[in-house]
C-alpha cells in the first residue's frame, strides 16, 4: 500500500514535470528582462515616460513615440502605416510597444538589437520624427530645462542629458508596458475558467494547424533568444496563396531592405500575437483588416493550410484572450517649452 | 457700548464689502460653471476625457484634441502656428485649452459660444482634424463599438451615441481642466508669501502701466459676461508700434475673417494671461518668443507705452505667479479599434 503510493506519487510528478517541461504553453512572466547596464529603476521608468509622450523632440513638434504607438489603446496607431512629419506616410505598420520589451530584437526586421538602440529609429528616420540627427533631438531635450532634474534622478550628476540616456529611459518605461494578466494567461497558470468553450477550442485548433511553429513562447514570438538574435521566418513563405496578390504581401523586401544581404528578402521577425484585439488592421503593411482574415492568410500562405471560417474564429477568439489588461498610465507633466524652440512650421 | 460695537462691525463690514467690490484681484473659482443643460458629471467627464484623448475621428486618425491642446504641458501645442492632419500648417498659434471653461466665447475670433460649439469646429476644418462631415465624425465614434457603454452612462440609453452629446461631454472634461491653485490665487486668497518680491513689483506695475484695462477678471481675459457674448479689443490698437511690422501683427483679418463685417478687422478675443509660463510663443500668430518680449509688445501695441525691460522683467516675473498647479490627469483607457475604419493612407 505505502510502496504502490509512492509508486503513483511518482508518477504524478513525473507526468506533472514532463509536462512543465513539454507544455507549449507559457504564461508571460510578471516582469519583463532588462539589460544589465540598464537595470529598471522608478526614475528611468518617470523620466522614459516624460520622453515617450513629448512631441517636442521630432522636427516640426508634433510627432512623439506616443504618436504611433498609443498606449492608450493598442500600443500602435489603428492604420495600415504610420504618418510622420508633415503628413509623409510610412511603409510599414506600427508594431505594437505592448510587451515589446520581450523581443530579442526590434522593429519588422529586427534591425534594432535591443529597446534601447530601437528608440534611436524614429527620431531620426525623415519620414517619422524627421529630425537631422540624434546630436540635434538631444539638443532639443537639454534646451528644455525643466528636464535636466530628471535626467539627474535617473543617472546621476555630471553630463546626463544626453541620447544614450534618454535612450535609456524610454527602454526602461516601455519595460513596464507589459500585459502578464490576460486571460490567456490566468488559463495556464490554472484558472481553467479563464478561457470560453471556444477559446479552449482555438486554443486546440491553433496547436494542430501548426501555428505554434513560429508563434511560440510566453510572447507567441518565438522560442526565448538572447538579446540582440531574432527570430526570423520568411513570409509569405508559399507565394501560390491567393492572399499574396490580395494583400500585396510580397511588395515590401522585409529584413533585405536593412542588411541587403539577398537571402533575408521577404524574411520578417515573427511578430507577438498578444494584444491583437486592439491593433487591427494586420501585417507588415497592415492590409488585413479583421482578425479572423488575418487567421487565414497566415494559414495559408505560412502552413498552406486553407482553414473553414469556423477554424479561423475559434483561432481567432483563442488570439483574442491573449489581451490586456493594461498597466494603468499615468500622465506625466511635462516641463515648460522655451518659446524658440520650435519655429515658424519651415522645420 | 453696544451701539459703539455695532457701529464698528458695520464700519469693518462696510470696508470689507467695499474692498472686495473694488479689488482688481479675483481668484479664479474652484470649479468652473457649466450651461443648465450640460451639468458636468463623473460620466461626462470620463466620456469626454476618452474623445479628448481619441485621434481616430480626425481623417487620418492621427490628430486628436489632445494633438493641439496638450494638457501633459501648456495646454497648447508650443508651436507657433498648429498642425493638422497631412501635415498642412494652420494659421493661428492654438489656444490654451487650460480655463478655457471660464471664457465666455471661444477660438481667437470669438466665433463659438460655448465649449460644446467649439468643440465642433477642429474636427471639420479641413487643415486641422479633416473630416468632411460632423456626420462623419459620429459615424467614426459610433463604428468603434466600445464607445457606446460610455455614451449610455452619460446620456442614458436610446440614440445617446451623437455627436451633441460627444460634443457636450468633451466640454465636460474641459470644465475640469482648470488652475485655480496658482501662486497668484493664493496670494489673492490670503496667502501673502505665495508671490516673491519681484512678482509683488510685477503685480503693481501690471496695474499702473494699465495692462487691467483688457486684461482683467479671473482668468486676465476680460470682465464676467454671459456666455456667448465676447470680450473683444482691437490688436494691435497703435498700428504705428515697430512690432506691428516685426511681428506681422495686421497680416490676420481676426473677427472680420469669421463674420464678414468690416469693423471686426483686428478684433481678436482678450486672451487669458494664466499659464503663459507653459504656452510660448505667444500672440495670435506666435511669432513673439518669450514672456518679457510679449509684455513689451502688448504694451506699445496698446497701450502706447514703451516699457524698460526691467518693467517688462518684473510684469513677466508676476504674470508667471499665475501658472499651475495642474490637476493631475488619468489615461482613459480608448476602446478597441475596428480594423476597417481608417483606410489605406488616402484618406
């Protein structure tokens, strides 16, 4: 009786470890990785926000991080492609900031090795913040006085206010636009009542159709690389879908047009497939508009499998529990604007 | 001696209601008023917060309220003239939305009468927000289906998702963006620490050079009129000042644009002087740079004074007593967004 107890308790755990160990599903961890010279700190994470939502550092002041990736909402900018600086229209669509601080790479292309180096992009890209260069977007920040006690707080004091740390804080606040809590993920820490009857069907149907060979890990992003790796996939990788031709996916020469190297053409990071019910429309290009659309196309033009429409909304009310809830954002203040240092709109 | 006190208290009395009728100096009221038929709730207030807050009714989808009037700052947009969307150039430096809830008339003209009207103008005008029709911009916030709960707290149920009502709540929420906690108010209030020496010289000589005779009231932008009806002043009023030249102060035809009527050229409404601190460059076209430099202008443009800097230093010095505290503003959380509702770019 005792031995053919331990016996089953064996068992059990065993069947429970192998599991642990085999499960494809993970929850996201509670707080997100940071470097080891940028550890997350309360100041960082202020003064980073003060940045993240001040226009004033993009050429004509109307742009700011915020502007395409509204954490208010989806953590991008609900268009097909983004608009920058006098209007001009980006190329591709804004991903999402939310849980961005568990990439192993940034942007489409994963052409930034870390959050830190990705928020060098915009700010001097002509189409997005439009500015000459990183000397002069930190020349606006240190004309404005009010933010020098900040960048004080944050690291200290000598010459603080410049683009690596600003740099710095923007990565440390976006560390904290994280979404651990969704329903998805109560579901794998064992509130099996977290997800509906069609949810737990999605779920299943998003395992066999073969979903996970990519969108796979805490982030469905990929399996867990060190900072500075992506993970890449070639997308459309069966170019015989009709969605190809629909949605123009073939247009854009992906991670090619940053290294041009011929054998990254068409390849693309593989994007998180957390917070998708706030961040239509879909894609690179953002020409997929609804959720379940979006189901399809990667089915077929990734797995050449041509799903039923009841397939693709199970799929797709399984993606939809991966979302929120979100962080509560507070509004930060930001100091006063000297009045020469936006001029008269020839910027 | 009974007669004897009642004779003095009627005396203390007596002064006491003469200095407050006489005294220049009136703090701003705690909570600003609102119309019999938009009394200001929790639910407006959190409804409007959101529309405030929402770039998805502007054409592109990138221009909210917020993008011109930035309550994360001055209230305003530090640029000397706004931007809207596709990047066109408006023609007027924008307004401070801070106390605008006290102003009997809106815009720089005067032209809307009341917060809930204005708040109709941005979104129509093709430079600013662009869309064709109000009935367009209803039709954005009713396609987003997380709107309409808010709606129905507001406004109660039935057909409450329209834009009078998207309209009264932003006003709303303008009506509790309000600095009525500033050192000046302080001061006026009792506190006779909460103005520096300087600020104390700046106040009697804002007085003695005759600066009250326009800027006067609560908010330094006239005296109590009901609402609808404007506080208009010629500017600037000495056309023979060098700054009329310098700071092209006639190029803008001000009310008569809006009217039609000959004698409102160069009427402007008196703006308010509370914040100037956080909402450089000032004047209607904001070609002036900083406070001292305004000081100086409005003095020679009406008041046919040229000020010493040091007067200007210490108007300035006064006029910066009158800035802040802000209260403290939440991130609405936006609902999500449908992937069809702002097209491919052509918008």
């Amino acid at each position: 009786m005792r031995v053919r107890n331990a016996i089953a308790l064996l068992i059990l755990s065993g069947a429970c470890s192998l599991a642990a160990a085999q499960s494809p599903w993970q929850p996201l961890p509670k707080v997100a990785p940071a470097p080891a010279d940028n550890p997350t700190t309360a100041a960082k994470v202020e003064l980073g926000s003060m940045l993240f939502f001040d226009p004033r550092f993009s050429s004509t002041g109307t742009v700011s991080c915020f502007s395409c990736h509204n954490v208010m909402e989806g953590g991008d900018d609900h268009r097909p492609t983004s608009i920058g600086v006098h209007g001009q229209v980006g190329g591709r669509n804004a991903p999402t900031v939310w849980n961005a601080a568990f990439h192993s790479v940034q942007f489409w292309d994963g052409r930034a090795p870390s959050l830190e180096e990705q928020a060098k992009g915009p700010p001097v890209n002509p189409i997005e913040m439009g500015m000459p260069s990183l000397t002069g977007v930190i020349g606006r920040i240190a004309a404005i006085p009010g933010y020098k006690p900040y960048f004080e707080r944050a690291f200290g004091s000598g010459d603080v206010v410049t683009m690596d740390n600003a740099a710095k804080a923007i990565a440390a606040y976006e560390r904290t636009l994280i979404t651990p809590d969704s329903a998805y993920d109560r579901f794998v820490r064992g509130d099996e009542k977290a997800l509906s009857a069609q949810q737990r069907t999605g779920m299943d149907k998003f395992l066999s159709t073969g979903c996970m060979s990519c969108h796979q890990g805490a982030t469905f992003a990929g399996p867990a690389l060190p900072a500075g790796t992506g993970f890449f996939m070639k997308f459309p990788l069966f170019e015989a879908s009709p969605y190809v031709a629909q949605y123009t996916l073939t247009q854009d020469q992906g991670r090619e047009a940053a290294t041009g190297v011929a054998t990254d053409k068409g390849m693309w990071r593989v994007p998180t497939l957390r917070n998708l019910t706030y961040t239509a429309p879909y894609m690179h290009n953002g020409m997929v508009k609804s959720l379940p659309e979006a189901v399809k196309v990667m089915a077929s033009t990734q797995l050449n499998v041509s799903l039923a429409d009841s397939d693709a909304a199970d799929i797709a009310a399984f993606l939809e529990s991966m979302s929120g809830p979100f962080p509560k954002q507070t509004m930060p203040r930001l100091p006063a604007t000297p009045g020469d240092l936006i001029g008269t709109g020839a910027e």
